[in-house]
C-alpha cells in the first residue's frame, strides 16, 4: 500500500465524484476530462489497496473503504485550507482564520452584531462565515471541514460536541389584506399555506431547502413566485401582495412588526420552533482563535 504516494488533488477529485454521485458528474465539477478522471481514481484505489466506489450504470455507491476515506480526505483538505488560510494571515499580520458554517437564521439574524463585537476586540482573528444547510454542516463538521458548526436541533448531532445558542422560531408573515379568517387565527399550520404562493430566498438557501422538505412531508412542493437575497426584500414583497412567507420570528421583530403592510402569525407546527445549536468536532481540534470564539458565542 503506498498512501504517500496519494496526491491531495485526487483526495478532492474523489470527494467530488462522491458527492456528485457520477464520474462523470464530479469531472465536470473539477474540470477534468472523464479518461483523466478515472485513470485517477483507479491510481488512487491502487495507493490504497482496496475498491473504493462500486461504479454503474446509475452512478457510483461508496464501499466501507470509500466511506473511511471520505472522511479522512474531508480532514486533510481541511487541514490544507487552514494552512494556506493561516500562512497567508501571517504573511499579511493576522494569526489565525476561524472558519463557521451556519443555518439561515444565524447567518442573518444573530450572528452579525455578536461577530462585529468579537472581530473589534480581537484584530489578531478573521473569520471565514459560510450558510449551508443544517444537514450539509454537519456533514461539513464531521468530515472536519469547518471549525465551529451552528445547526437547529431538527438534526442528529452524534459525535459531535454541543451547546445551546439560541432559541429560533420560524413564523408566517401574509400581506395585511390577507382574509379575515386568517386575521382571526391565533397561530397558522404550514399545511395551511401551501395553496398559496410563497416568497422567499434562494433555492440554495438553508431555509428554502428545509420548508421544501418540510411541504414534501405533504406530497407538495412550495410555488416560490420569486427569491430573492435577503428577509428585507421578502418581506417587502409580501408587503406587495406578491405572495406569503416564512422567516425567523427574529426577522419579523426586526422587519415586519413596524410595517403595517403585513401581519405576523406564528407557525402551531412542532418543528417551527427551533434550538440553534453550536457544534464542534472536539476541543482538541480547536485553534485558538476558534477557541476564543466559540467561548464568545457561547457565553453571548
């Protein structure tokens, strides 16, 4: 078995074509020819010693060795982007780069004013802010891609290392000429709303993506009439007529409830109310400025 003879670019060509779930799929995501793509993959089955994918028609599944190496290339592309992230902060003055992945919410909501208030008393630490998906952090954390992971409790967190961060409750915002029969409604269900149009952000957004899996529990999918970037815009747009929405309660404390325009009505399904979790692979995996970070956060 020649493991150091395993080249970092065929570690993240292999975690494409995982991920993508075709060769040919995960060529093109690395720009690479689909002959150049598997004489790679054979070679790095070869430094190994063992089948990593089982390939066919439909594409390819991943064996117990592909899942194991999975996971290590997960790490080691990890550990090479901080070393390139931290030789480059050295080189310009700064010690280190704390890199976080987070849900919708706590990208717009909560993070922002508590990572202003770090980043001034801490000029020595930059910070690397990513949204994902709940489920596409924790695949993140677990393969030790990010330092520090904010998730909603909706997930399973095993082996990973938690804390409380914030209570998070989603709510409808409907333009205020919306019926009465509505108006009259203490709190609305999600099942309710799915006869009409929605507003809301990207498809690739946290949010979208967890109400779309949310209405397929219905055999629905959400009619999104437009998307756009940010809750401000959604919520003038559903001031407009143009559809309803579902954001944090903490956007419409800040958006909604001054504008006339709409009507906020909280959500009576289980699931809309929400922990926000912090999660980390170990402390033992924590740099120093992710350290520092993650004590701020937690005691915020």
């Amino acid at each position: 078995m020649a493991l150091h003879r395993i080249d970092p670019y065929d570690l993240r060509l292999f975690a494409a074509v995982a991920e993508a779930g075709t060769i040919t799929a995960g060529a093109s995501r690395m720009h690479l020819s689909l002959a150049a793509t598997s004489t790679r993959l054979q070679k790095l089955e070869q430094a190994t010693g063992s089948l990593l994918m089982q390939r066919s028609k439909r594409g390819v599944t991943l064996t117990d060795a592909g899942r194991t190496l999975l996971r290590h290339a997960g790490r080691l592309q990890r550990n090479l982007e901080s070393l390139h992230a931290d030789m480059a902060a050295h080189a310009q003055g700064m010690s280190s780069t704390v890199r976080v992945l987070c849900n919708t919410a706590a990208m717009s909501e909560y993070l922002p004013p508590l990572l202003g208030r770090f980043l001034v008393e801490h000029p020595e630490v930059d910070v690397d802010l990513r949204e994902l998906d709940s489920q596409d952090v924790l695949q993140a954390m677990r393969q030790q891609r990010a330092d520090i992971g904010i998730v909603a409790d909706h997930v399973g967190t095993e082996g990973l290392v938690t804390q409380d961060f914030r209570e998070d409750r989603l709510v409808a915002v409907l333009p205020a000429t919306d019926g009465w029969r509505v108006r009259r409604k203490a709190s609305l269900r999600f099942a309710e709303l799915l006869d009409r149009p929605f507003v809301g952000l990207p498809p690739d957004s946290g949010l979208t993506r967890f109400l779309q899996n949310q209405a397929l529990h219905f055999g629905r999918a959400l009619h999104h009439r437009v998307c756009v970037r940010s809750f401000e815009a959604v919520v003038d747009l559903v001031a407009a007529g143009v559809g309803v929405a579902i954001v944090p309660e903490a956007a419409a404390q800040r958006l909604a409830l001054a504008d006339g325009r709409v009507q906020v009505k909280p959500l009576a399904d289980g699931w809309a109310t929400r922990r926000l979790m912090l999660c980390t692979a170990g402390d033992e995996t924590l740099g120093a400025g992710a350290a520092l970070l993650l004590a701020f956060l937690a005691g915020a």
